[in-house]
C-alpha cells in the first residue's frame, strides 16, 4: 500500500507555524553622513549574519532559546559591536560585561554581571538559568562558576579593539562616562534578539561591554530581568537598548509585557507607549524589539537609529536596517 | 487687630493629610513554637523600634525617602535581622550585603549589591541614587564609591553574630546555600519599608545580607529595581521578602504597582494577586509590604510569618506582629 501523499492543506498549516526573529545591536544619535558606505555594509552584513544564525535554529525546529543564544553570540564575536569581542572599556582599562537571558514559558531566566573574561556572557547567562539554581550572579563569583561548568574563557587581548581604546582614551580626557561613544554619536552599544519558535515558545537575550570609562562597578539595565530583558508567553519577548539607568527605573520590558497582559493592548502599541511615552517621563533614550506569539515584531526607537534586523515567517517581513 | 483663630476645618483638614509606614523584618516557616517569649519579645520591641524610627520623621514632615531611610538602618543595626548587623554568612565566610531605594514622585532609585563593609547599605543605596549618575553599584566598585563619598565603613566583625556563624557552619555540613536557616526554619531575611509623606509623595527601601552559605556572587531581588523593591506616585511603593530569584523571575514589586496603574485595582486585592497566584506559578514563597498615596497598607505573604509592623494615621491603624 502506498502512503497518501500529505494533503495540501496540511503541508500549509504545518509550513505556516509562525516563527519570528529579531536582533538589535544598540541605538543612538547614529546618522547616514557619519557612516562611511563600506561601514554601513559592513554592519549591514554583520546583522544579516547574526540573525541568519538565529533563524537556521528556528526553521530546523530548535528553541527560541537557543535562537536566541546563537544570534547574541554571533552578535558577541562581532567587534563592531559593545558585547563580547568588540566591548568598550572601563575606567580601569578593562573590560566588565552584562548578560540576561529569559525563555517565556516557565518565565526562567538567567544574567550575569560584570564578567571580564569569559568568551560569550549570553551563554554563561543561559547555564546560570540551567545550573546554578540562581538567577543573577556578578563578578568574581560569576566567573568561578563558569569556570566549574567549563565555559570558554578568553585572554584580556581577545575582547580589546583599537577603536574601543581610542574612546576609553578620549572620554578620559574628557572625564567622562561615555555611551560607547565615537566623535559625533552617543551609542547605546548593547546586543539583544528576541524570538519565537515553532512551538510557540517566546525567548529574549540581552548583552552588553556597558558604558566606556564606567567606575563602581555599575550595571545597567541589560541583566536586569523586567528591565532590559524580559519574556513571557503570554505576552511577547522583549530586548532593550539605551540608557540603562532609564530602562531600569521605567522597567521598560516588563512593562511592554504588563500592557498586553493586563490592558490587552497590541505588541506595538504597548512597546510604542513604552519608549516614546512612558520613558521620556524620566528623560530616557534608547530603543527595543519585541516579538509577540503570532510572530508579530516590533523594533520601536527614540534615537536617530538602532542597528536592527528582523524576519517572519508570519507575513514573510525581512529586513536590516540602521537608520530611522 | 487680633488674627482670626484658624478655623476648625482647615486645622482639622492638616492634621488628617495622610501618612503611613509599614516595615519588614523577612518572612519564612516562622512557628509560635520555634520562638521563646523573649525572642518573641525582643522581635516586637525591635519591629516598634524600627517603626518609630521612621515614623518620627513623616509626623515632623520629612519626606517618605528619608522615613524608609531611618527604618531600614534601624533594622540594619539590630543583630536579630539579616541585613546590615546580622547579616548571614556567604560561603566564604564574609558577608555581601545588598539594598535599594526609590521615590515615587521622579522614580529615582539607588542600589548596591555585594558590598562587605558598609555599615549601613541602605544610605549608600540612596547615595547612590542623588550622587552617581547611576542606578546600581556592585562590589568593590560600590565600596569605592562609598568611601568617596564618605559613608561609614566598619571591620568585618561589626557584623558577625554567633547565631549567623552557627547557620554557616549546619549549612556548611549540608552543602547547601539556605535562607537565613534556623535549625526548625527557613526565614528570607530582609528587612524593608514603605512610606507616604505629608506631600503624597511614596518611598520604598529593602536590604538584605542574602543567602547562608552562598557562592558565585549572587545577587537576589532586593536590590533589583522592580523585583523586590518599586515606588511609583501614580501607584504605590512595595518592598519585598522572599526567595528572590522567583521574585525576580515575577517582578514582584512592579507587577503591584502595574496592576494597580493599568487595572486600576485596589492596593490590598493588586498586592494579593501577585503573592497568591502570580508568584505561585513559578513556587515562589515570601511576601511583601506597600502602601499606597491614600495611606492604605497592606502586607501580604504566602509563609507561615512574617515579622511586620505598621501604622497609618488614615485609619489610625497601628500594629506590630509576627505570626499570620
């Protein structure tokens, strides 16, 4: 007996399971005349990668979590970007990276904070949500732990650029915490990618090398869960980007999540309220992307530009951007 | 010509501007049984203590940021409570200490996580909120800060108490990290408080000395903006005990504040929510204290008790207790 072919409505309905991915690699006064065209396509590419990274994962059935881990690391590698390889300077001459990671469905979550060695901190972040029974772990402590579950660590060398040098060299003179700062921006250099997968599970990571010229041991939002990082299935998935001690005092992630949970508002409407309302009561800068259930994205913004990449299987949307 | 007497109404009407304060002191498995009448006594006597302490200032007309202030230093300087003085030990035998603070009028907020020798976290939280530029100081980078700024240090065995090295070393024997452990319990320790002013304007202030036995500088919700501890005008100010990393995981303290923002629900039904069904989707056990800009108060929590104490002069409420 022959096996009937899949009937044709099936095959549809199997292939339209939404799945949805989008990635942000910081905001700020980012403008077309100060890009040179070859830079622009060299972020232009980086984002393409990364969110390719991410989107194999999702079409072959894979978590958003793990979606969302491969298109941070990618991000984290990357040195044109302020997480991982490519993270500003603090004052000290070091580097003192943040990471957070949450999946919607149980609402685990995972971050660390002030890590200055270890390769990929989203992944660290994700096996302190698996392993340590924790949520939040910093510094030292962070760093012994990894070294425990055998997380890859790299030479001081790995994560430094000249061009990162040059700012931490410039905001000194200038006595200044900067915003990984280059002559005529103030960037928001975080990474983040939010997605959803086939099984309708939501996942949202957040990393960042923070603010150049930074003392005290300062975190900002992006490992703070509710902050700059959060996810809940019944709600969307959301990452953020700007400044940091704004998104903390205005919980901006979770309060994207609470207007569609509580008001029944749209992932647009709730994450366009956030930034362009809700955050400007305390003066705040930044931007963020969302993913919703359905597979709906959103990447709003109160800067000249958020670098930005996004795809849905939902209404076949697919696109990088830079600019506003 | 003699000045007119002021009318009854209007002497009457400033007298009845409404002000509350409720404090914590943690929460847990705490029995009448597990508790001597002097332990209990001495437990009462340091509650009112620490209640008087801040309500002193909201009757004098002080703000409701410096009332939360002097409460939780009260609490910070009695041994019988894990922050400040009497603090638990890490694993390592050293104490790392976290607080945070935030008004409600401009949603300020300061915070420190893992800080050793801060005499009293909580004033260095709210330094850090009117003096850093930043939100949240972590570690050594804090302590530095702190001496910047002059805020008083004290040798390691100012917080040493005999109790809290006998927790360490049963913990120790167990390999476990343990909340605040007595032999017949398992306390959160916390302490915190929550204050409405003459102006209307609502504070909120949490600290902690965390988790016996603990590693890998975890960092639990109190000083997370959101999760243990929020303040907002529009709503109320919340502080939070319990075991943090559910408490992070739920944005305990926000989700009250939203649900009461965008519900429009009561204090006393947002607050019950979040502690009886939204914290139990993810097994998290503890509670909370918040008042409101009418000086309602309420204090919830999922435990056996919770050492509270609170009084409000809208209703003239005025109580301190222990058991549920």
């Amino acid at each position: 007996m022959r096996t009937r072919p899949i009937p044709a409505t099936f095959t549809t309905h199997i292939m339209e399971k939404p799945i949805a991915l989008a990635l942000h690699g910081g905001c700020g006064t980012i403008l077309r005349q100060n890009l040179s065209a070859s830079e622009e396509a060299a972020y232009e590419a980086a984002l393409s990668e990364a969110l390719e990274a991410g989107w194999r994962h999702l079409e072959g059935g894979a978590s958003a979590l793990i979606a969302v881990e491969a298109t941070v690391r990618a991000l984290e590698d990357c040195p044109l970007f302020n997480a991982g390889r490519g993270s500003v300077f603090t004052a000290a001459g070091i580097h003192e990276m943040d990471a957070a990671i949450m999946e919607g469905l149980h609402r685990r979550a995972g971050a660390v904070a002030g890590v200055r060695q270890v390769r990929n901190p989203i992944s660290l972040a994700r096996t302190v949500m698996e392993h340590s029974g924790f949520v939040l772990l910093c510094g030292e402590g962070a760093e012994t732990f990894a070294r425990e579950q055998g997380i890859p660590f790299e030479e001081a060398d790995y994560f430094a650029t000249e061009a990162r040098w040059r700012q931490l060299v410039a905001a000194r003179g200038k006595a200044a915490v900067v915003m990984d700062h280059d002559p005529a921006e103030v960037k928001f250099g975080t990474v983040g990618a939010v997605a959803l997968d086939q099984e309708g599970n939501l996942a949202a990571a957040t990393s960042t090398g923070g603010l150049t010229n930074k003392r005290y041991g300062r975190i900002g939002d992006s490992p703070i869960i509710g902050s700059g990082t959060y996810a809940d299935n019944r709600s969307c998935a959301v990452s953020c980007t700007g400044y940091g001690e704004e998104f903390i005092r205005s919980t901006v992630a979770r309060d994207v999540a609470a207007r569609m949970e509580l008001l029944g508002e749209s992932l647009d409407i709730a994450a366009a309220h956030v930034i362009h309302e809700r955050l400007l009561e305390v003066n705040g800068s930044g931007g963020l992307i969302a993913v919703d259930g359905a597979g709906n994205i959103t990447l709003p913004f109160n800067t000249e530009g958020m670098y930005r990449a996004w795809r849905s299987n939902k209404d076949n949307s697919h696109g990088v951007a830079i600019f506003s």
